[in-house]
C-alpha cells in the first residue's frame, strides 16, 4: 500500500515536470487507453479469482452510465477525471483484509494516480469545472460510489466487501473505455 512520503515523491517529481505540453494533451486518449487497460490487467493480477464464499453476497451498485454521455468532450472528461479520483480514493483505505498483490495494487494506485494528474492539467477548464460541479450526473457519481463506499464500510472492509468492489471497479474502468473509444 502506498504510503504518505510515496505519494510526496510522485508529487515532487510531477511539480517538476508540470508543464505538460499540448502534444501530450493530445495523445490523453490514449494514455488513458493504456492506463485503464494496465488497471484492469492490475486488478486481475491484485486478487486471485473471484471467492465462491462471496458469491451469494453480490450487490448491485447500478453505475450511472449518463455520466458518460458524451454531451461535450470536456464534460466526459471531468466525469472521467472525478471517476478515476473516486476509483483512487477507494483503494487507498483499509486494504488489510483485502488480501491482495501489494505491488500490482501499488502500479494501480500509480497508474491512476498520474493519469488523475494529467487529466487535471490537460483536460479540466474552469468553465468546464464550474459547469461541471453543477451537473446533475455528479452528484449521481457522488451517489454511486458513496454506495460502494457505505458498502465496504458495513461490511467492515472484509474480503468479500473487496472483492465485490474489486469486480465493480472491473466494470466501471470498461465502461470508461468503451466510452473513450467512441469519443
């Protein structure tokens, strides 16, 4: 799991490299390609294959595929972006029972880490951002992985809790990059 002075040093070396060039921008798509067909190759390599004893507890989280709608480039774009941060966010807090690889969730918390920052610097306007916060599709993302969060939280972060999430995630990163492929 990454620690806090790991999360510093990524942090310092990409203040150093913050001027991100318009050439990059312009390749973000597929960048975002390899980052989330390197997650799903990293999720699959994080856990073995799904537990029988955590079948009967599926849950069904319903992602809000609107959100990816694309209405404008850029509004997809900071679905995506905030997706990615929510996806982050969840698998950076009580991993202990979740009994995985703990270097390929390390590379997976990396990837989407500097793909989050790249989006940050590429593709979210202000305008963009201030349009954004008010969409109604937020705040239905907010809900969907606040469930998975309260989900994991009344489980007490036990493996199958992990593992449901891990799959969700599964799905959620494909969506994304069917969507991706279409803009």
């Amino acid at each position: 799991i990454m620690d806090a002075f790991g999360l510093i040093q990524i942090g310092l070396i990409l203040s150093g490299t913050t001027i991100i060039s318009s050439l990059q921008c312009n390749h973000l798509p597929l960048q975002q390609r390899k980052v989330i067909e390197n997650s799903l190759r990293l999720l699959d390599k994080m856990g073995k294959k799904f537990p029988q004893q955590c079948l009967r507890e599926k849950m069904s989280f319903r992602f809000p595929t609107q959100v990816l709608q694309p209405r404008q480039k850029e509004t997809v774009g900071a679905a995506i972006e905030e997706i990615f941060q929510h996806i982050f966010q969840i698998f950076s807090k009580n991993l202990t029972l979740a009994a995985w690889d703990g270097t390929a969730l390390d590379e997976f918390q990396n990837g989407l880490y500097l793909l989050i920052e790249q989006l940050e610097a590429c593709v979210i306007k202000k305008h963009t951002q201030h349009r954004w916060s008010k969409d109604v599709s937020r705040l239905k993302l907010k809900k969907y992985f606040k469930k998975i969060d309260c989900f994991l939280e009344d489980k007490q972060h036990d493996l199958c809790s992990w593992e449901i999430s891990r799959a969700e995630m599964r799905k959620c990163l494909q969506l994304i990059d069917k969507m991706t492929r279409k803009l």
